[in-house]
C-alpha cells in the first residue's frame, strides 16, 4: 500500500503565503507525476498544480504566477509554494500521486489539508 500525508496548511491573511508538503510512502517502484488538487464547499475538484517525473510543470491560469510546485524525487515529497493568496483559494488541498508499484500504476489521495485565506 502507498499513503500520502499531506501538511501545512492553516489560516493566512489574504496577500500571505502558505507552503505545502506532501510525503509519499510504501510501496513505491517510481512516480511518474504528483499534482495538487483543492475542493471548495459545493465544488469540484480541481487541479492546482502538477509535476511530472521529468520536471515539466502545469498549472491553471487561476494560480499562474502564484503557486510554484516542485518535487524532492529522492525522498517521494511534493510541496505547493503558494504566494499571494486570496480568500478565494480557500479549499481542502488534496495531494495526488501516480505511484508504479508491484502490480502496476495506481493514483492515490492524501486526506487532504485545510487552507483558509481571510480577507
């Protein structure tokens, strides 16, 4: 089995920044590509940021700018440095991972982690 705990979130003033991290453990034959995702009350999920095996990043044009993700390959982690907040990237953040292990490639979910930006 392979889990991801996700930490650093909490309440931050709008215009302050907030850094996530993301550890996987397990199972683990490689990663190829860990993203973030947040859901806002009412809403879907959607992609934050993503980072593939090779470095190629992507965001949308929402966070463009403000969110940098990158990733320690070494130690399985994943962070979301989040700079310029506002009160409407309020959300649960969720870690994702598309993890190779012993019976092939599966996508797995941390708990997710509360950011609350106060306006």
């Amino acid at each position: 089995q392979v889990q991801l705990v996700e930490s650093g979130g909490g309440l931050v003033q709008a215009g302050g920044s907030l850094r996530l991290s993301c550890a996987a453990s397990g199972r683990i034959f490689g990663i190829a590509a860990m993203s973030w995702y947040r859901q806002a009350p009412g809403k879907q999920r959607d992609l934050v940021a993503g980072i593939r095996s090779g470095g190629t990043t992507n965001y949308p044009d929402s966070v463009k700018g403000r969110f940098t993700i990158s990733r320690d390959s070494a130690k399985n982690w994943v962070y979301l440095q989040m700079n310029s907040l506002k009160p409407e990237d309020t959300a649960v953040y969720y870690c994702n991972a598309e993890v190779t292990g012993p019976y092939g490639r599966t996508a797995y979910w941390g708990q997710g982690t509360q950011v609350t930006v106060s306006s």
